[in-house]
C-alpha cells in the first residue's frame, strides 16, 4: 500500500490539472465545490464517529505506560511518563483527528467567504475523507488490520526538524519513537 505521503501528492496533481478545467467565477460551479466540500467534510467526520463508537464498544483497557522523548528544545527537561489505556489513548487520538478536521473547516472558510478564493476548496475537498481513511485507528478498528508493526501504539508521529535534529543521545535504539509498555492486568507482567 501506498504511503499518504505519496498518495497527498497524487490527489493534489490530480485535483490541480481538474481545476484548471474548471470555471472557478461561474456561481454554479462554486456551488457544486461547496456542496462536495460539505459532503466529504461530514462524511470524513463521520467515520471518525464511526471508529469512536468502535472504540468506546471495544473498551480496551489495557494499561500503557508512554515514555515520551525530550523536547529537543528544552534538553534539561526530563522524559515524561504517562499512564493510560488503550481505550483512553484511542479516543485521544480520534478527538485530535476530528479537531484537525474543524481547523481545516475554519481555514478553508476564512480563505472562501473572506478572501473570495475557491481553488483552495476544491483542492482540499477531498482530505478529509482520505484523512479518515488513512488514520491509524481507523485501519485498525474499522479495517480490522492488528495493531502492530507501524499501527502500534503510540503511533509515531513525523516532526518537520526530524531530520535537522538528528538522534538524540538518550536511547540508541530509536529515540524519536515513544516508548511503550504494556502491562497485563491479569497477570501483572510488564511486556515492552
């Protein structure tokens, strides 16, 4: 499967030769833009509520200890642990997706209703359905792909100075990586 990376790069190029294509003065085109931008905005809001519901049914509760990395920034600071559940972590993670979907709709908004431009509709019509699609918790309580390999959690997540910053010293393994621990509540045996 492709990465989204490669995949964001093919739906822009796509959409880009598209709207060339397309009258972006005439009202009814800006119209139909609005009306799929709308529709793929609900529908992508609504597969996040769809794996929520997963989750919430599923209640996992197993227990994870997360070790974040240092802040690059503030190096005197040490690694912070944090306690939670799988269940917890999940829905942590589905409320950031679906707040980045909000974020998207409050720039777009500002872009269409007060600077007047719809090329920017157009082009980002399509994300937040793929961006649903593409979230790690959706392949795995939607698609029911196992939680392992790259969808173990904590999900890593790319920094933008990750390849400036370098590794840092504190773990040779790989420190931009959070570290996971899994403790068996039956049993009481911690498992990395």
């Amino acid at each position: 499967m492709l990465s989204p990376a490669v995949t964001n790069i093919a739906v822009m190029l796509v959409m880009m030769q598209l709207s060339r294509k397309i009258d972006m003065e005439d009202e009814t085109n800006i119209l139909y833009i609005r009306i799929a931008y709308v529709s793929c905005t609900v529908l992508g809001f609504l597969i996040y509520q769809l794996v929520r519901r997963k989750i919430v049914a599923t209640n996992d509760l197993t227990k994870l200890k997360i070790v974040k990395p240092k802040n690059a920034m503030k190096p005197n600071e040490p690694e912070q642990v944090e306690y939670t559940t799988v269940r917890d972590y999940d829905l942590t993670e589905i409320d950031s997706a679906i707040k980045s979907i909000f974020t998207g709709v409050a720039m777009m908004g500002f872009m269409h209703l007060y600077m007047k431009y719809t090329n920017p509709l157009f082009m980002q019509c399509i994300n937040p359905i793929k961006s649903a699609l593409e979230h790690n918790e959706t392949k795995i309580h939607l698609f029911g792909n196992a939680a392992t390999g790259e969808l173990k959690r904590p999900f890593k997540t790319p920094s933008l100075l990750d390849g400036f910053m370098g590794k840092p010293a504190t773990d040779a393994a790989d420190a931009s990586k959070p570290k996971i621990e899994e403790i068996s509540s039956a049993e009481g045996v911690k498992t990395e």
